[in-house]
C-alpha cells in the first residue's frame, strides 16, 4: 500500500464512522461500533472502532450479535480488510459469513460530465421531483438479478416497484437527505420519461461515497451505468469533495467503475448471516 493510498483509507474510515451518525445513535463495544437507526429506513450496522483498538476478537463479535438480536435489526459487520486486518477471523469464528466487494477510489476529476448514451437524459433529481420513486426502484431491481448482462426485469416490474417505493415511505427519507445535504440523486431516463438507471452520493466534508448505482435489468448493456456514475462523480466535485469512492458488487462490475477512472485499493467486508 503506498503512503497516498494508506490517506485515502484513513479518510474513507473516518467517512464510514461518521455517515451513520445523521440518522443513528453509536453504541460502543471496545473495539466495536454498533450504530443504531433512530427512525424507520435503511438498518445500519456494526463496524471497527475508529482510532480504536486494533485486537478484536469472537467474544466481542458475539457481544455485538447479542445486541443486534435484542434490537431486533440485522446481525451485520462492515468494514475494511485492509484497515482491521483482525475482524474477518473473528467474525467467521463466530459463525457468520463474509463477502468480498472491490473498494475503488477516483483518480484525478473523472470522467467529464456530457456523452449520454443515445435518446438517453443523464442528470441530477432535485427533492420533490417526481422521478424519485422510480429512482429508488430500478436499484431495487437490478440488485435482484445481480450481475451485468441483460436480465427479465423490465417496464412492468419497474411500474409495481415505483408504486411500493411510494407507498413505503422510502422518497420521504430520501427527500428528506437532499433537502439536509445529504444525499444526491442522479437519473438516465428515456425520451419517454421511464427511469433506466440511477444511483446517488453521500457526502461528509470532502468524501463522498456512490451508492445504489443500478440498471433495470432489461436495460443493460447501453452504458447507462457509466452515464451515472460520471454525473454522480461530476456533482460530487462541484461540491468541493476530494475524495470518491464506491464499492462495486464483484470484479465484472468493477471493471465498469474502471472504464471511468476507478481504481481499486483495497476491499470492502460485509458479513451477515445467510
């Protein structure tokens, strides 16, 4: 790891440990984060201790576990192997599986904003605009037929996903982060207004992570992913952020993060049970 890659690191831990703070209570287990959700949306999770101790063990792993089943919210850890080298061998020693997802950064200011794919609008959703719904949605649905080629879903389950989106209270929450400077929004949607791909960031001082970024399934392979994650990248810097980065799903989607100035440095842990 060189010495510019070991700051980012630092930067996107200090990221991880303050971006559930706007919407959850820390509670604090030695070397254990368990950060808890105030309100109803997205459960959060447990992750290292920033500037903690670096020695963690299955007993503390279990005493996390513990509380996340008397919560009653998911028994989940992320974090970072290369920055808690320790956590992977306790988490499997107390039964839960882990999975790997390539940590990617953003070299330089990415790539320029502009090149949308044909017939197709890419841009930033401002709070209360109509499209939000089915922003939500065709996330929804991608990452239920996972991978990069074209799957089934398509307009029809987009309509009933859009439909539960706004029901669900999901675009109150998310109105909610925009309006807070939370969170932003970007859309490719088609000369028919029918949404094909979106994501969103979320930024704390001068880092912002990309989120959520999904195709429809039945859209894929047009370059939309691109056409996102470049105006998601474009909006981050104009708001004065210095440091990008995401975590792709697998390797295949990785390697379309890096056609547009991604560059893995490490990778990103999840574990929860099956």
């Amino acid at each position: 790891m060189t010495i510019s890659d070991a700051t980012l690191l630092d930067r996107i831990e200090r990221f991880y440990d303050a971006v559930p703070r706007a919407a959850a209570r820390a509670e604090d287990f030695g070397p254990l984060t368990l950060f808890v959700r105030k309100d109803p949306g997205f459960a959060y999770y447990a992750r290292p201790t920033v500037d903690g101790c670096a020695e963690v063990g299955a007993a503390d792993v279990a005493r996390v576990r513990s509380r996340q089943r008397e919560l009653g919210v998911p028994e989940s850890f992320e974090w970072v192997a290369e920055t808690a080298p320790a956590l992977r061998a306790a988490v499997e020693a107390d039964g839960l599986p882990v999975n790997e997802h390539p940590l990617m950064v953003l070299d330089g200011d990415g790539p320029a904003p502009g090149g949308d794919p044909d017939g197709i609008e890419v841009r930033i959703v401002p709070a209360g605009d109509p499209l939000l719904a089915a922003a939500i949605a065709v996330p929804r649905l991608a990452f239920g037929e996972p991978g990069t080629g074209v799957g089934s879903a398509g307009p029809a389950e987009l309509a009933d996903a859009t439909a539960e989106a706004a029901r669900d209270g999901s675009v109150g929450r998310l109105t909610a982060r925009i309006d807070a400077g939370l969170s932003a929004v970007a859309v490719a949607v088609d000369a028919d207004g029918t949404v094909l791909c979106s994501g969103q960031h979320q930024w704390v001082g001068e880092v912002a992570e990309l989120v959520g970024i999904g195709t429809l399934p039945a859209a894929r392979r047009r370059g939309l992913a691109r056409a996102v994650t470049a105006c998601l990248a474009a909006d981050a810097r104009a708001r004065g952020v210095r440091t990008v980065f995401l975590s792709a799903s697998d390797d295949a989607v990785a390697r379309v993060y890096g056609s547009v100035g991604f560059r893995r440095i490490a990778t990103a842990l999840i574990a929860e049970p099956h």
